[in-house]
C-alpha cells in the first residue's frame, strides 16, 4: 500500500538527510574516494537483495545517490523507509 503524502513526510523525519522526491526518496552520501563509495555499495547489496528491495544507485566518483520508491506499488511505501534507514546503517564503516 503506498503512503500519502502525509504519512511519507512523518516517516521521512526519522531519517537524516534524505528528501522527498515526487515519489521517491533520494540521499547522496559522500565519500573520501571512489573506493569508499564502491565499498558502501558492496556492504549496501546483500543487505537490500535480503529484503528483496533494491535502490536505484547512482555513483559518482565519491559520491553514491540512492532513490527508493515501490515501483510495484507505484509510489512510497513503509518498505522504502525501511531501506533507506538500512542505507544508513551501512554508510558506517
């Protein structure tokens, strides 16, 4: 079930530095090099293929761009906030 625009702006205050995006969520992280950022990836994919939802990802140089969104469901659902707060955890070295 996708969330309104309501309920997607009470989820996005529990996370830092992510924004609302039509209907998706999008964050850009930065790194100290493009090793760091293709680490973050590495330690970001078994983790979103467990949960059976994946971001898209964007990498430039240092700096990885994730956008979440329910495409199946056709906009934002609480699974994409659990993503994003699970991107998070893992930017963390």
């Amino acid at each position: 079930m996708t969330l309104t625009r309501t309920e997607a702006a009470q989820h996005l205050k529990k996370l830092h530095g992510w924004t609302l995006d039509g209907d998706a969520i999008r964050k850009q992280y930065a790194f100290a090099d493009f090793v760091a950022a293709v680490a973050f990836v590495n330690r970001l994919v078994p983790e979103a293929e467990a949960a059976d939802h994946h971001p898209d990802i964007l990498i430039n140089y240092r700096r990885v761009t994730l956008t979440y969104s329910t495409h199946s469901a056709g906009g934002l659902t609480v699974q994409d906030f659990e993503g994003a707060a699970m991107a998070d955890r893992m930017a963390k070295p």
